[in-house]
C-alpha cells in the first residue's frame, strides 16, 4: 500500500514514523477558504444517517461550509424517529436541508452515507442505485467494503468511492471542532482512503472534507485496511479489551480484600484518567518510566502477566475480521437485534460501584496504579505488535491503538463509565465489545494472572517494552494530538 498520494488544493508534508515515510495534510480553520476548490463541482453534500457520525459530521460540514454555495443537507428515512432531531439542530425540509433518504442520495453530488453498517450491508444496492454518475460516495468506515467482498460484490464503477474515518466516536469529532472555534487545530484526526476515482477528483474532495470536520492532521490509508484495523481495534484497546480487563481488575483487588470503591478507583479511574493523560501527553512508556522504584517490579509482573494472552486474543480478533467471519457475525447479530433486545451493562455492582465513585471525586485522588498500568499498557503493545505483523502503517497503528484511545474514547469512559461507553458506541463496536471482552477476561485470569500467581511468568515481553520501535512513532504523533484535551462535561 503506498501512502503517497497528490493534492491539487492542499499542502502534504513528509514525516517518518519509525523508518517508514508517510505522508500527512495539516488541518486548521485558515485552510478553510480552500474548500469551494476541494469541493469543485459538489452543489449538495447528502449526510445519510444520524447515529453517531451522521450529527457531529453534517455540523462540522455546515459550519465550515457556511459562505459557500455548496448545501449540506440531512438524509433520513421516511417516519425516522431522527427527524425532529436533526430539526432541533437547524436542519429542515423548509431550508431545503433535510429531507427523505434517497431523495436526498439522488440529488446529491457527495453522498456522506453514515446509516450504521448493519443498514449499509441490507441497503447498499438502493443506495448505489440512487446515486447519480459522476457522483462522490462517502464512507466513515470500511464496513461495507468488507461485506461486498464477502458476497463477491463490488461499488459502481460510475462513481468515485472515498473514505475519511474519524479518529473518535461523533461527539467528539463534533466537540473539538466546537472547542476549535476559539484554538485552531482542535479537532479529532483523521485517516482518509481513495477506493475508487474516475475524474481525478476524489483525494482532493477526501481531504477537503476531512479539513472540513475539523481534522488537525489527515493520514492516508486504504479502505481495506482501514476496516481491518477499526473493526479489530474496536474489539480491542478501545473497547472490548478495556471493558475486559477494569472487570476482572475489580474482581480481582476486590477478591484480595481491597474496598470495591477503591478497587474501581484503581481499575477503572487509573487507567480512563492519570494512565490516558500520562499516554496522552508523555507516551506510552513514560507510564513505566514515571512510576516510583517500587512500582515498577510491580508493572513488570501485570505486563509480563498481561502480553501473551492479549496478543493470542487480539491476534485471533484479527484473523476473524481478516476473514470475514467478524462481519458476518455483525450482521447475524443484526438479524437476531430484531427479535432480542439490547440488554444494559452497568446495572452489575461494580458499575453501580462506579457511578459512586464518580459523584464523589472531588474528595478523593486517583494516581497510576501500577499493576493495572502494566496490564493495560500490555494490551495496548499486543495491539501494535499485531497490527505491526499484518502490514499497518504507523500511523494507523498508533491512531487505532494510542491516540483514539487515550484522546477521544477514554475521556467519555471517565465522565460516564466504560459501561456507558460500551452500550452507547456504535452497534458494530457494541457487538464486538460485548463479544469480545469475555475472552479478554477469561485468557487473563486463567492463563496469564493464574501464571503470575504461581510463580511461572515469562519475562521476555517487558525486555522489548523498553526499546520498542513505536516508542519514537508515538512522540512524533503525540504532537500531531489536538491542541487542547476534549472537555466533555
């Protein structure tokens, strides 16, 4: 895959991640009187969908595009109980801004189709069918790639297909735009991919609309590439392995007679609070580095512990969404959606644990605590090194696996708890988390900790922590981060 591409409009700087070159465009409010060029020949941009992207993106979109003539205008199913919504928001049938679904498809010369992947694997021959020749589709997510690969299917081959893919769920692409207003470059990154282009159009249109959301910084991937690591990095650190560890964490401090307020303290608020921050600003390995002469034997032992059975858990959710098989299992999971309902997480007592914990923060402080740092810290390596095995470019790694993690995703899981954030992300990631954080829990526990315990633990993955190549991958991305933290409250 070549990270190479060519702009018409915009700037691509050069950097190097970790002896691989790679090719960026720097975002920022001062650019955007480039976009009537990017969007040369785009009158109506349709946002399909208003879920998690769909709000955050048409916003963004309107926003920037405001002294245009180009027309951002909402997409929705007749009777959806999204249309007074998106009223609420400014967009209407009267401003010529909302209207039905394919209408909209059909009258639109960028077609943003963000409805949820269950709807684009059921709906993708309508859609195509809607759009006009010439036209842009758009794509947040490599879903449906995957799907029409499965089926032996392909896009129109009269159309341009394009991809950018926040680096964050929608209310964070939607509030670091808005926090940018005032400090320009705030914004949730983004990656973006030209599956298909007829006109020699479809890079600059991609990147102007990555410009347009509020990006800071645009990296180039493929759309195969991209669903292989979003679809798995959901199963992963960013959710499903998160969501795994905190709960066998708490089981397991709770076990050793630690007070369940304390033992969520040093679970969950360690790792969504100071660990993230610490990630966030300092690296990954400035966790260890920080941590007292005492603590870090103890790290040692949790990351030792924690690699191997990460890696075999994370390395099987690659091969199953490699497959196929993981979407596939994504839209059977839809399927049986419509006869069971979704059942809640955060009813268990260690989340209602949580939420008394939370209301009362301000009495209490909450550090690193070092053997949850060294679990998690081992997860989030097991991830790169997997996604290292398979091809990914740094880039990519480190936004899967670091950056959307301790960025966008955490920062949510701390002001309203991982359960939250579990049962309110997207259905894909939802069904990936749930299915996936059993395993996490159950290889841990019976393999790595039961190890630990008995005095067996191999200690060869924390002799390449130290001196890991994505160390120096991560530095130089940490100051490619938005320009201010994500205040979520």
């Amino acid at each position: 895959m070549s990270l190479n591409f060519d702009t018409q409009v915009f700037e691509k700087e050069h950097i190097k991640l970790s002896g691989t070159d790679e090719y960026i465009v720097r975002g920022g409010r001062h650019l955007f009187d480039r976009l009537p060029d990017a969007f040369a020949g785009v009158k109506t941009i349709g946002v399909i969908g208003w879920g998690s992207q769909g709000p955050a993106q048409a916003q963004n979109l309107r926003d920037s595009l405001e002294k245009t003539d180009v027309t951002v205008k909402i997409g929705l199913r007749s009777g959806s109980s999204s249309w007074k919504a998106a009223e609420s928001h400014g967009f209407t049938e009267a401003s010529g801004t909302l209207g039905e679904m394919y209408s909209v498809i059909r009258e639109s010369d960028l077609v943003l189709l963000l409805i949820s992947d269950a709807a684009q694997a059921a709906l993708y021959s309508e859609v195509f069918a809607a759009m006009k020749p010439g036209a842009t589709l758009g794509l947040s997510h490599g879903f449906l790639l995957g799907h029409l690969k499965s089926i032996g299917a392909s896009f129109p081959e009269r159309i341009n297909v394009i991809a950018v893919c926040p680096k964050g769920m929608g209310p964070s692409v939607r509030r670091l735009y808005e926090q940018g207003k005032d400090v320009n470059g705030a914004g949730i990154n983004t990656s973006f991919c030209v599956e298909q282009d007829i006109d020699g159009r479809a890079t600059d249109i991609a990147i102007g609309w990555s410009v347009a959301i509020g990006a800071p910084f645009t990296f180039k991937t493929s759309l195969e590439m991209e669903y292989r690591s979003d679809i798995f990095g959901e199963r992963g650190i960013l959710l499903g392995a998160v969501h795994g560890i905190v709960e066998l964490l708490y089981r397991r401090y709770t076990a050793a007679g630690v007070d369940p307020e304390q033992a969520y303290r040093d679970s969950v608020e360690s790792i969504t609070g100071p660990i993230s921050e610490t990630i966030s600003h300092r690296g990954i390995k400035a966790v260890y580095d920080e941590l007292s002469a005492s603590d870090k034997p103890v790290f040692e032992q949790a990351y030792n512990a924690a690699y191997g059975p990460c890696f075999e858990v994370l390395f099987e959710i690659y091969q199953e969404v490699h497959s196929g098989n993981e979407i596939r299992s994504v839209i059977l999971a839809g399927e049986r959606l419509q006869r069971f309902a979704w059942s809640k997480i955060d009813t268990t007592t260690m989340w209602k644990v949580g939420e008394k914990v939370r209301s009362e923060r301000d009495s209490h402080t909450t550090g690193v605590h070092a053997f949850t740092a060294g679990a998690y810290v081992a997860c989030m390596m097991a991830q790169i090194d997997v996604l290292t095995e398979f091809g990914h470019a740094y880039s990519e790694i480190v936004n899967e696996s670091v950056i959307e993690a301790v960025d966008s995703l955490n920062p949510y899981m701390h002001f309203k708890g991982v359960a939250y954030m579990v049962d309110n992300c997207s259905t894909t990631a939802r069904l990936g988390a749930r299915k996936w954080a059993p395993c996490f829990d159950y290889r841990l526990a019976q393999g790595g900790f039961a190890a630990l315990d008995a005095g067996s633990i191999d200690s060869r993955p924390m002799k390449k922590f130290d001196t890991h190549k994505v160390h120096e991958a991560v530095s130089i991305l940490a100051e490619m981060r938005p320009s201010v933290d994500i205040a979520v409250n």
